[in-house]
C-alpha cells in the first residue's frame, strides 16, 4: 500500500513539473496507445505551431509503423 501512495503521488507530482515537455521515442508511443492517441489530437489540434515538434514527429511515425503492422502483408 505504501509502494502504491508513493507511486501516485509521484506521478502527479512529475505532471506539475514540465513532465509535458519531455520528448517521446517513436517506441514509448507504440507501447503507450493512450499516450500516443493524447500527443497525435494535440499535433491535429494544433498543426502550425506543433507539427514540427519532435513529439508530433514521433507520434506520426508511431503511428504509422502500427498501422502498417495491421495491414495486411505489412
């Protein structure tokens, strides 16, 4: 139990210190679906100003290589 507290409040704690800003590989996305669902609407969201982020970069490569692992022959 004391592991699990510790564990929450470390989490919040890391999103009220620029937590947001921290650059994603290509890999972390593919394994984080809800994370790449939430940097992929913000990149759509927001085109001008984020497009040529690295997160945005790496969220449309993600998103891609899953793409191309659900097609046939891919």
């Amino acid at each position: 139990m004391k592991h699990l507290l510790l564990g929450i409040v470390t989490l919040t704690l890391s999103g009220c210190f620029g937590q947001g800003d921290k650059i994603h590989t290509v890999d972390e996305l593919m394994a984080d679906q809800a994370l790449l669902a939430k940097i992929t609407s913000e990149c759509r969201n927001n085109p001008g100003a984020l497009r040529q982020t690295p997160n945005c970069q790496n969220a449309e490569a993600a998103h891609w290589k899953l793409w191309l692992r659900t097609t046939p022959g891919g």
